[in-house]
C-alpha cells in the first residue's frame, strides 16, 4: 500500500505519534483504536489482528478487484489487503495519450521501494527523476520507486502493463 504514518494517520484518524508508538511495540491500542487503524489500511479488525487466518492462500477475483479509472489510467490492485503485505501487483490500462502521475493518482511510494513493471501490450514511456526509459511489448523495467516517476503512453493504442511494487527493500 505505501503508506507513511502520516498518510495512515490521515485515513484512520488515528495521530502519528501514537501510530508510531504502536509500531515500536512501546504501546498496545484499544480495539476502537485498532478498528480505525483497519480502516485506514482497507482491512477488517479481524485482518489486521490476523484472527481470521484459516486460510494460506487468497484468491482475487476479477470482479471483486479494487479499481480506479482517471483520465485513460485504469488501475487495478491484484493482490488483496493482507497484513504484512511487503508487495503489491496491479494492472494498469493506459489510453492513447494518457499519463500516470496525475495529482488524483496514488502517493509516492515508501522509501527504500522498488517497482518491477512488465509491458503486455503496446508501448510505454517510464519517466524517473526527469529521464525517460522507452518501452516495448514485452520490456520490463525495474527502479527505485520512491523517486519522482510517471508512465506514459505516446502511442495511438492502449497499453497495458503490470507493476509490481516491493515495499522497503532496496539498502544504503
């Protein structure tokens, strides 16, 4: 999901301060507290305390998918909400001429991100701190997420692609 303490702290109404207590294990939150904290991050209580675990492998159907759609960018979250969760897949459909990186589309990933994406069809233009990386079907690319970084697609077809973005893993 990417979210600093500030953004979490922003959706669930609960204070950075005490988010961050909660994460250093310095305090334990009452169940109102936690029920917030759940929402902020799209999950049930019973997700986020890990009670309903009976199952070790989750299934995400294509109509139950959480999707956005701006200006020509279609995006699609592919894995579900899960506690722990260090990676996240999507799918994206970007219209002719469409770009990501709007000010509506999602925030700057975490520091320490990577992303993979892989091009399904058509072409794309991948913009990282000012430098443009041209992409055919087929191409992948993989790069420091929390830079400054927007998709393009210049061609007159759509292009699809999937993003894989892994939280926190790249060192020094």
């Amino acid at each position: 999901m990417g979210l600093s303490l500030r953004d979490l702290g922003e959706r669930s109404g609960v204070s950075a301060p005490m988010l961050s207590q909660v994460e250093r294990g310095e305090t334990s939150p009452t169940l109102a507290v936690a029920a917030k904290i759940a929402a902020g991050l799209e999950l049930t209580l019973s997700q986020l305390l890990r009670l309903d675990e009976g199952e070790h492998v989750a299934v995400s159907r294509a109509g139950d998918r959480r999707a956005l759609e701006r200006g020509g960018h279609r995006f699609e979250e592919l894995t579900p909400p899960l506690p722990g969760q260090r990676a996240d897949v999507s799918l994206h459909t970007l219209g002719a001429g469409a770009t990501t990186g709007g000010r509506d589309d999602p925030p700057m990933h975490e520091p320490g991100s990577r992303e993979t994406a892989v091009v399904l069809a058509g072409t794309l233009v991948l913009v990282v701190d000012g430098t443009r990386h041209e992409l055919s079907e087929g191409d992948s690319v993989t790069f420091d997420a929390d830079l400054p970084h927007h998709f393009e697609n210049e061609g007159e077809e759509p292009t699809r692609f999937l993003a894989v973005i892994a939280a926190g893993l790249r060192r020094g």
